[in-house]
C-alpha cells in the first residue's frame, strides 16, 4: 500500500514517521543518526516501504540533496507552516521532535496538493550557487571588519583612514601593513611614498603629494602608552584579518564570471545589465531562481519567493497590503539591485518606476514595483 513519510531533521539527527496514505495509520516510527550508515538506512526504509512523498522542512541540505538523487518526492514545508499546524493536532502546548514529524507527516498525506514538489536544478546551477553564497557572505564579513577597522582610525590615526577611498581596498590595507601607526610613518616622505604606490600597483589617479597632504592635515589623537600599543596591535589584527578576506573576493568573483559565461542561462541574464562586467547581480539570479523552470509554476510564485508581492491583508471593510518578510532574502536582494540599476537607463524600466513615484510610491515601493514588473519578464525567458 502507499504510503507518505514526514522528516523532523536536525543536525545530529533526523526523526521519521512513515503512515499509510490514506488512513494515516503509523506505520514506522524511528530516529537515524546524521552520518552515512544513519542516511543510507533512511533511505533504504523509504524505498522499502513505497513511500510515495516525503515532506521535510527545508529545501536544500545534504540529507535533501540524498533524497533527491535517491529518486524520492519531495515536499518542502516552510518551518512557519508546521508551527502554525501544530495546534490542529494538540490542545496543549507540548512539542517535541517526535511530535513535529507527525504534523509534517500529516501535512504531507492530507494537504500534499498545498506544497510544490521539489524541482532541483542542474549541477553547474548548484556550483554557481555555492560560489555566489560565499561570496557574498564574505563580503558580509568584510564589511563587518571594516566597520571595526575604520573605528579604529577615528580614534587612533584619521588620516590612515583618508589617505584612500576605501580603508579596505588592497592598497590601504598593504599601507596599514606597513605603516599600522602614525609614528610607523613619521619618516614617510613623497619619494618613499610614491615608491610603494608604485610596489603596490596603486590604480587611482592622486600624485603622492596630494595622499601625503591627506595623511598629514588629519587630527592626531592624545593617548597614552598603552592604549597606543592596543590600538597598533588592533589594526594589525584588523589588516590581517581583511587581507585574505578580500583576496578570496576576487577570486571568487572570477570564478563566478567564468561560471556563469559557460552556463546554458548564463546569457539571459547577463543581458540584463548594460555593463558586460556586471556578472555578481547576474549571477545571483540565476544561483537563486535556478534553470529548472518547474520550479515556478507562473510569475506570481516568483514575485512572491523573491519579496517583491506584497502580502495581502483583508478583514471586513478593512484591506491593506504589507511588506512580505517570508521570502527567499538573497533573491530579493538582487531583484532590488536589478529594479534599482536598470530604471537609470533602460527606458521600460524607467518608465515602470516613474508611473509607480508618481502614484505616491516612495523609492523602496517603487523599486518593488519594478522589481515585480522584471519577474514576469524573467519568468518567460
């Protein structure tokens, strides 16, 4: 007989309950370790025993990604939705992980035709994705360390912080390697400076005079002995923190160049930006939306999945719209940077986002506008 099977996972852990599909009768009940003799025997149970679909509260991981080449349905269950189904089977309010996949379980036999089944996309989409998440969480951490790092100068040596655009870019971060204190670059004059400069490949377009002038017309800060010796040390830290850090950056955004010329989507997307060197934004769209074009079944699935609908709200003679929060973040993001560079110069776009400020939209409205116009244009592609 058929039967549906309901997965509570968790990082040591994953609890299981198989049922019969149509009477919800249990079937099997039972806990398998995360390792590789835990998911084989998972795997193996639901293969046994026919199961039909498996419902699980997230849609990627090792254990999906197990599952799905496995040849087993899945169903991905927002964590909102069994929370707010767990009051359907209780009347008290215990919880317990054995508990949680029996309500996955019955959202799985009983409201299966709710939840879209799992559309994995294609390898070189997978790697892309790798590659663009970490880019941008290291990019997350460099801000994060910048932050600290200008804080740092403000209160130790200004003018380390204006010598350069970005207290983060290769070149200050080698200058600060080399010169971590204001008495580090007492003796730096326009010839010394220039020469690293020119070490360094500085590409901007200041004369060594003008950067000296910058360092040297900066407040300099009373302190003492101490605290002088934490503050060098600090920015040490912070430097050799950062440097990696943004090294790493760039190799990755050329592997995600390269990745992204060589995928079959790859040229779609790219086509949406003017500048041929815009691939990051390109690139994230395509890691998020994937080319498996099952995955949304119309464009309001993706305008809602990338935040760009707005969550309807309606009660008597009482309606509004609110923002959505449940969505996937990353995509919205780069929805945002797209709605947000195209309305300067592709005139569709402009046009979109001119029609929505002058109907009283504010900028973050509008570029949602925008940006929800873009998904039916991708969605077709």
């Amino acid at each position: 007989m058929p039967a549906v099977s309901g997965i509570d996972w968790a990082a040591e852990w994953h609890d299981v309950r198989i049922a019969d599909e149509h009477s919800g009768q249990l079937l099997v009940e039972r806990r398998f370790a995360h390792d590789e003799a835990g998911i084989g025997a998972l795997i193996e149970l639901l293969i046994a025993h026919r199961v039909a679909r498996v419902a699980i509260e997230r849609p990627e991981g090792l254990l999906v990604g197990r599952l799905l080449a496995a040849g087993i349905r899945l169903l991905a269950i927002h964590p909102n939705q069994v929370a707010a189904a767990r009051d359907r089977f209780r009347a008290a309010a215990g919880k317990s992980d054995r508990f949680d996949a029996f309500v996955i379980c019955e959202l799985c036999r009983t409201d299966h035709h709710r939840f879209a089944a799992l559309a994995p996309s294609s390898d070189e989409t997978i790697a892309l994705q790798a590659l663009v998440r970490t880019r941008e969480d290291l990019v997350a951490v460099r801000v994060h360390l910048a932050n600290q790092l200008r804080a740092q100068l403000d209160c130790f040596w200004p003018g380390a912080k204006l010598i350069f655009a970005d207290a983060d870019s290769p070149i200050a971060l080698a200058f600060l390697a080399r010169y971590p204190s204001p008495e580090a670059a007492r003796g730096l004059g326009p010839k010394r400076l220039a020469a690293f400069l020119a070490r360094n490949a500085y590409s901007g377009r200041r004369p060594a005079g003008e950067l000296l002038d910058r360092l040297r017309s900066a407040p300099l800060a009373a302190i003492g002995e101490l605290e002088h010796e934490a503050r060098h040390n600090t920015i040490t830290g912070l430097v050799a923190a950062l440097t990696p850090i943004v090294a790493q950056i760039s190799l990755l955004t050329s592997q995600i160049a390269g990745a992204i010329r060589a995928h079959p989507d790859g040229p779609i997307f790219l086509s949406l930006f003017r500048d041929p060197k815009s691939i990051v934004c390109a690139a994230g769209l395509l890691a998020e939306i994937g080319d498996n074009r099952a995955r949304y079944p119309s464009s309001d699935s993706l305008a809602a999945d990338a935040g760009q609908a707005p969550v309807a709200k309606e009660s008597g003679k009482r309606r509004h719209a609110s923002f959505r929060w449940a969505c996937d973040k990353r995509l919205r993001n780069h929805f945002g940077v797209l709605a947000d560079s195209t309305r300067h110069w592709h005139p569709w776009a402009h046009d979109v986002y001119t029609r929505a400020t002058t109907r009283g939209c504010e900028h973050p409205h509008a570029t949602r506008v925008l940006g929800r116009a873009w998904t039916r244009v991708i969605w077709r592609c």
